[in-house]
C-alpha cells in the first residue's frame, strides 16, 4: 500500500481501518511534546514540528514507509507535509483534522495529564491582552494600538497558517514537557521496524 501526496487527506474511520491490524502506515505527531503527553492516537511517534523541519533530512533514513502526519487538527501537519516532500518524503498524508476530529469521530487515544492546548492558550493570551489594553486605552490614550497589533497578527496568523504566538508560547516549559530530541525520535523509529 502506498500513499501519494496529491492524495486528499485522510479521514479517521479511514485511518482506523489501516492501522486496526497493527500493520497500518507510521503515525507522526508533530505536536508540542506537552500536547502529545496530554493525548496521542495509540502507536503515534512524537516528532515535534521544529524537529521535523530542523532534521528532516536525517529523518528520512528511518521513514521508507507509508507516513501519515497529525496534530491537532492539520494545519502543523500540512506543514510538516511540505517540509518532508521538499526533502524527498514520497508516501506522505495528513490527518484530515487532527486528533480533534479522532476523538470526535469516536478513535482511542492514550492520556497522560491534561493541559491546554496551544490553540486555546494563544485564545486566552490575545483575548486577555485586547481587554486589557481596550479597558486601559480608556485612561491611557493610544494604548488601544496594542489590541490593533494583535488584531492584526490573529489575522496574519489566519492567512498564513502560522501564528508567533502559539511558536512563542510553544516555547515555554508548560508546553515543552519531555524533551524530544531526534537521537530520542531516531530511536523509537528504528526500535519499532
């Protein structure tokens, strides 16, 4: 079975289907470590996106089969995506969205200790930011500039696909959890071949 990449993305019941026998394609997680760790689809391998893009050279010697990439609901994925088929990755597809829609859809997940995803952190920090800022500007003049900032990189963010923020807040201990580096990926990779 081989996957190409100007195949549509996969749907979950899709997904099920290939890997109920245990045999199905390699499952890559490009989230945060943090996020893995709260909740993973069983048998996924946690590459987080910066290490991805960073070492996708080197990763490719362990990747000959079928991959299908996952976040939380697809955009780091597709750029996952992107980054292995520039650098040669053939059999690649994305969950069409993420662990979001495999839970929704009724998929088993592996827990470990619950925190916010990145998503919903960059929603607490500009909502928090542009209240502030808006409730302040009425006493400081020109303060409210801060909340046109943010407005504007949400909707950079939104054209992109990409968002500081959330690269920013990925960042800190709360979302590293355990570090992944690619001797710790190479790793899991070679021992589950």
């Amino acid at each position: 079975m081989t996957i190409h990449a100007d195949k549509p993305r996969l749907d979950p019941a899709t997904l099920r289907d290939l890997t109920r026998n245990g045999e199905g394609p390699r499952l890559l997680d490009v989230r945060t470590p943090g996020e893995f760790r709260t909740a993973h689809i069983p048998g996924s391998y946690n590459v987080p996106l910066d290490t991805l893009r960073e070492h996708r050279t080197e990763l490719l010697h362990h990747l000959n089969e079928d991959v299908i990439l996952i976040c939380r609901s697809g955009a780091r994925a597709a750029q996952a995506e992107q980054a292995l088929a520039e650098a040669g990755l053939p059999n690649l597809r994305v969950l069409d969205g993420g662990v979001t829609a495999w839970e929704t859809t009724g998929g088993p997940l592996t827990r470990g200790p619950e925190r916010w995803d990145l998503e919903r952190q960059v929603r607490l920090i500009a909502g928090s930011i542009v209240v502030v800022t808006g409730v302040a500007g009425l006493f400081l003049p020109g303060l409210h500039l801060i909340s046109t900032a943010v407005g504007a990189g949400l909707t950079v963010a939104a054209l992109t696909n990409t968002c500081a923020m959330g690269m920013l807040l990925a960042k800190l201990p709360y979302n590293r959890g355990p570090r992944t580096d690619l001797d710790t990926v190479v790793t899991a990779l070679r021992d589950s071949s």
